[in-house]
C-alpha cells in the first residue's frame, strides 16, 4: 500500500476501494515471507483493527470495499509489524481472561502464562469467600492491570488495589480501569514500589497479594521482541532475576489475613527456589502451579492461621 508494487491487484487510490480480502491476503503473504510463524493471526488482527469487522463479522466483512481512512491504518500497522513491533502494541489491545486491554510499550504484554496465575489467584478468593463478607486483594507491579482488573471483574465480592512503580503504567491500567464498568469502583489504583505503595491500614486485612513482577536475570538472553519493545524494568531483576520475588515472598506476611494467600508469576527454573523461601518464611500448604504447555510458572502460599 505504500507504493504501487504493495497494493492489491486493481488498487487504485483515486477509484474505488477494493475488497478487504485482497489486503488480507496481501498482508498474510508479506508476513509469511518474512518468516512470522503466525502469519495468519497477524493478518487476521491488523485487518480486523482496520475494518473494523471482528470476530462472527469478520469473513463476511472481507467482502466489503476498503475505505481511504482503513487503507491508511492498515498501512501503518503492516509496517510497524514489518518492522518487528509485537502484534500487540501495533493492534493497541489485547484479550486477557474476561477483558479487552490497552497495551502500548509502557506496559508488559499480557500473556497466556499470565493468565494461569491470574486463575490461581482467582482459586484462592473462591476457598476464601464468606457468605455476604467482602474479601480484600492486591496487585503490585500491576502493569496494564491485567490480573487485578480481571479479579475486579470477575470477584463482585473483592475490593482491589492495583500499584505499579512506573507512573507510564498506572496511566495505561487506569485507562483499562475505565473499561471494566461498574467493577472499577472496587478499585484502588496507588503508585510506589511494592508495598510501599499500599496504605498502612491495609496490614494485616489482605486476603489476596498477586503479582507478576520482574524476574528475568539481567544476563538472560531475551527474543528480540520482548527485549527490544517491552519495558525492562518490569522485566528485569537483580540476583539473578530473584530480587523482587524475594523481597515480595518475604514481605507478604505482613499484610496477610491469616489463611490468606500469595500468588506470584515467575520462570520455571526459580519455582523450587521460591518455595523454599515461602516456607522458610513462614508460608504453608506451598504449592506450584504449571503453565499451559506443562511448565512450572506460579507459586502459590497460605499464610497460616
């Protein structure tokens, strides 16, 4: 589309628009050429951003001309994915458990690894709820508000608060807090470094603290991808990616009702580490949790009681 050797066969600027099926198929050529794995989602996603046509509507909109204005935001999203962009940032949104998320680069992506822990977490307020009680969960390094908007949205019995360090982040998580309708007067969004960002009261009274935080070794080699457009300071960790994770398990106590629970995202190499800290901590009932593809990916721990 960016010049005549791009464009759909019968393309004309000045004429009519041709079908969005030739610029589907345009775009998962390009993307196959390129050697993308999924060439077929990436197409699929950029065209459906710039049609608008989704989902049911997506293959009967194929068939529908083209406007200027999609042509154009079709353009740009082909080449900023050409250009190595991940899918996510050039579509803008990504889906997570129950919700459609913003996400940009001053946020991690959210992934399906990801979503486990959020479903651990999820468990645990299940095995903690009271008949007409009110439970009380935190998100720290809450990002795009993945996992603590998703238990906003799906726990009506759950107040929740969400903190991120980066102020870039709590930006993104608050225009996602917005999306989540009458779930988001539950939520609390603070700024600050772990638990420094939550207000004294609160310790001793959470029933929940979740987290995915930073837990790559700064001499881990990463994709180019993710090394190239995600932030590093929620990807990265001192002590060999250990630092956060270790100063979360050792401080969760703290804040934690008794019986209550910490559920955290880490590499599946720091699992048996992690859980022998918990229970030097003072943890029980310390159980891993695998991901989709059999990987260890979670921890989670009771505060005892």
């Amino acid at each position: 589309m960016n010049s005549p050797a791009n464009e759909p066969a019968g393309y004309d600027p000045a004429g009519p628009t041709v079908a969005w099926a030739s610029f589907y198929d345009e775009a998962r050529g390009r993307f196959a050429a390129k050697g993308f794995a999924s060439a077929h989602v990436d197409a699929r996603r950029i065209v459906e951003e710039a049609s608008g046509f989704e989902g049911a509507e997506f293959h009967l909109g194929l068939n529908e001309p083209a406007t200027k204005r999609g042509v154009a935001r079709f353009d740009a999203m082909m080449q900023r994915r050409l250009d190595g962009e991940p899918l996510q940032y050039v579509v803008g949104n990504w889906g997570f458990r129950t919700l459609d998320l913003m996400v940009d680069q001053r946020v991690l992506i959210p992934r399906p690894e990801t979503e486990i822990v959020a479903g651990v977490a999820m468990a645990e307020l299940e095995r903690l709820a009271r008949p007409g009680g009110q439970l009380v969960a935190v998100d720290l390094g809450t990002g795009s508000g993945a996992i603590g908007l998703s238990v906003a949205a799906e726990r009506p019995d759950t107040v929740v608060t969400i903190t991120d360090l980066s102020v870039e982040a709590l930006q993104v998580a608050r225009a996602n807090l917005a999306g989540i309708g009458r779930a988001a007067t539950r939520v609390t969004v603070a700024q600050g470094s772990w638990f420094d960002a939550l207000p004294t009261e609160l310790a001793g009274s959470v029933d929940l603290v979740v987290s995915n935080p930073p837990y790559v070794a700064p001499a881990d080699a990463l994709p180019s991808e993710v090394a190239d457009w995600e932030p590093t300071e929620a990807l990265i960790a001192g002590n060999e990616g250990r630092a956060d994770l270790l100063h979360l398990i050792e401080g969760a106590g703290a804040w934690l009702v008794e019986g209550g629970a910490l559920v955290l995202e880490m590499a599946p190499h720091q699992t048996a580490w992690a859980a022998g800290v918990a229970a030097d901590s003072g943890f029980v009932e310390v159980a891993v949790v695998p991901d989709l593809a059999g990987r260890d990916r979670a921890m989670r721990a009771r505060w005892p009681g």
